[in-house]
C-alpha cells in the first residue's frame, strides 16, 4: 500500500480522533523505523514512552512469542503465574504492598481513584471524596480521568464529568495548602508533567504535599505512566525526590510496547480493593506479562540505569549547543525543549520529512528515545534534529 491508499483508507472508514504526521510505519528494528517506501526514521519517540526497548528487541521478542505460542489469555477467573511474577518484581522496585494489573495509564489511574475514594469511605464515611490534581495535569481520556486532568480543554463537550476534583497549581504550596480542605481524599500529580510541557515539580512542594497528605491521612498518589519505568534514571522517579507515596501508577513503558499498566498500592490499602470491587477482562494478560517480565529484568539493573542518566546528560549537552534552543527540560531520557521561535510544531513535521520521529508537548519539543538507544542512533537523530532547528 502506499502512503497515499493508507491515508485513504484511515480517512473513510476511521473516527478523526488523531492528528497524524505524514508518515505511516511498517516495521522497525531497535531505534530505527521504516515506512512503506522503505525510508528510515531514527525514533526519539518510543510510541510515546512505550518501546523503552526499541523495536522488535531480540529478548523481548521471544519472550512474547515464546508466551503467544504457549497461552495467550486465560481470565482472572484462574491463576496466572506471570502476574504474580511482575507483581512481586513491582513490589521489590517499589518498596509498596500489592499491584492491581490492567492494560492501560487511564486504567491504572482509575483504579487509583477508586483506591483512594474507598480507603477513605471505608475509614470516614461519606462526604470525603475531593481529590487535588495539578493544574495542567494529564491523566488520562476516559471519563474520569478527564475530570482529573487539570486543563479546561478537556472539560468540553462530555458533560457530565465525573465530580470531586480541585486543580492545584503545580509548585504553589500556597495554593495547595488553601484547597486542602477537610473533604480532601487524596492528592494525584505527575512528578514530572509530560504532556503538559515537561514541567518537573520542585523538591519543596513534593515535600509539602507529602506532609499534608501524613498529616490529614490522604493519599499521596503518583501518576508514573510516562516517568516510570527508568525514563527519569531511576525505575521510577518519586525516589529521586526521596518520598514516600501511597499509591503509584504505571504503564506505558511498562509493556515494552504491550498494553499493560499498574496500580500498586501500599500496606495500609493492601486490602481496601477486596473481591468483587474491581476488576478487567484484559487485564494481567499473559503475553502483557511476558513482555512487562522481560522489560523490568532488563531496564532496571544499576548499570542499564546510569546509562540512561549518561544518555540524558549527552543529548542534553548537544541540544545546549544548537541555535534555537531557549531551555531545555525534564530529568533523565524525558527531554522538554522551549525553542527561541516558538515553532515546535513546524520542527518536528520537518524532523519526520527529514527522518526523525520526535514528539511536542504543548508548544515544546519532547524527546522519549527508546532507552537502549545507542550512542550512533542518538548522533544521526541529533544530527537531522540540528540541521532542522538551524534552517
Ligand atoms: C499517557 C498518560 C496517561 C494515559 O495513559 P493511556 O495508556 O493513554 O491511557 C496517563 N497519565 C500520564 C502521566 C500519561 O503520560
């Protein structure tokens, strides 16, 4: 098919819901993608933070098959040896109790809700719901999570939302203290906000919302899709600002490339979701498993963790040094640049004509590479990123 007849055919019998580059991938293989005429993308993208291993990586790719030509699903009606396996490495990388499966950031972001919604029915009855997200927040597109999401463009046209969310503006402790009011169950935030701009959070108002939430029994919960699983340098990134959460979330990467995601919560909710609470078809599937089982042994030993740091400092050192760039943003491989022009849009639709596929999050650009990436894959994408930024 050529790029022409995809279009084409994605045009009449799909819902207009994505605004696509002109480009449509057939195959890839680590940071490298091809599309039908055979042209080569370097990928800063990963599918927006899922192929933390590239495409088709070798280890990954037979721990799926392996799994697909042994058993592909069974329901949560029966036991699932691969879920307690990912579950317990979560545990161990987390320091947190249990883990609730499902397939999806907004799925695990829901369960956090209810988590947080139950522990307190169950503790103080009705009436204490509110839970506090951050202005220009992103949690995800269902319904609820919407509601969560703390940007006014995505409380249009699906009225009614789901209630009991107030928006704290991100690192205004004032503001935070002031809407932390009696009825407050839990406070929900990205450490670093990804598609709101790569706006990291400071140490000062992580600290202060850990304290409130100690001292009012809130839960303090951290949306990890985008900045977990070794995206930030750490497995996940609430170490690196030293706190304690109550709940993490995580997906994305978490797959490799497979739709899985987690809710993983600690001792004190251990059994706050008992049976019959929640649950999901999909969710804990054994290939999802395999995949998320081989990712976690490969993304989190020490030293695969410092090359990502190492990785993140040197695209960071060769982005200081092009024309364009006013600031750049966000910890680890999570890269936000502000360009002098205000043109990320423009740039990165060039990048794509000129071979490199790279995101924008708001008006910045945003850089997700697989994070196996190599030094020669990483040159060649900085090299067609520059020649674009200095045009
Ligand atoms: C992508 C994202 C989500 C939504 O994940 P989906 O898998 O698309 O449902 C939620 N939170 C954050 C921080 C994200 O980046």
């Amino acid at each position: 098919m050529t790029l022409e007849e995809v279009k084409n055919k994605e045009q009449k019998y799909m819902m207009h819901t994505y605004g696509r580059f002109d480009a449509a991938l057939v195959s890839g293989k680590g940071s490298v993608a091809y599309d039908e005429s055979g042209k080569e993308y370097v990928d800063f993208t990963s599918g927006i933070g899922v192929n933390c291993l590239g495409y088709c990586d070798d280890g990954w790719v037979k721990a799926v098959s392996d799994q697909a030509s042994t058993l592909q699903h069974i329901s949560n009606l029966y036991y699932s040896p691969l879920q307690g396996e990912v579950s317990e490495k979560l545990i161990g990388l987390t320091g947190l109790s249990k883990v609730f499966l499902c397939n999806s950031g907004a799925e695990a972001n829901e369960c956090a809700i209810k988590l947080a919604r139950k522990y307190s029915f169950d503790k103080y009855g009705k009436g204490r719901n509110k839970i506090l997200t951050l202005v220009n927040s992103f949690h995800g597109r269902t319904v609820t999570t919407l509601a969560a999401t703390g940007q006014d463009v995505f409380h249009d046209f699906f009225f009614p939302f789901t209630e009991g969310f107030d928006y704290v503006e991100a690192n205004n402790t004032e503001d935070l203290k002031n809407k932390f009011t009696d009825d407050v169950c839990a406070v929900f935030m990205e450490l670093i906000q990804g598609e709101g701009g790569v706006m990291p959070l400071t140490q000062e108002f992580v600290n202060t919302a850990e304290e409130l939430c100690k001292e009012k029994d809130a839960l303090l919960m951290i949306d990890e899709v985008q900045t977990g699983v070794s995206r930030t340098g750490s497995v996940y990134c609430f170490s690196q600002f030293g706190i304690s959460p109550d709940v993490v979330t995580s997906a994305k990467g978490l797959g490799g490339g497979l739709p899985i995601g987690a809710c993983i919560c600690g001792e004190k909710l251990s059994d706050v979701l008992g049976p019959g609470t929640h649950g999901t078809t999909f969710g804990g599937n054994p290939i999802a498993c395999a995949a998320a089982k081989e990712v976690l042994s490969r993304v989190t030993t020490p030293e695969f963790l410092s090359e990502v740091a190492q990785k993140g400092e040197y695209i960071r050192e060769k982005l200081s040094e092009m024309k364009n760039v006013r600031e750049i943003r966000g910890m680890g491989m999570m890269i936000g640049i502000v360009t002098e022009k205000d043109n990320a849009k423009q740039i990165a639709a060039k990048c794509v004509e000129n071979g490199l596929l790279i995101l924008t999050a708001k008006n910045l650009l945003r850089l997700l590479p697989p994070l196996n990436i190599t030094y020669d894959e990483l040159d060649k994408g900085l090299s067609i990123l520059k020649t674009v930024m200095e045009e």
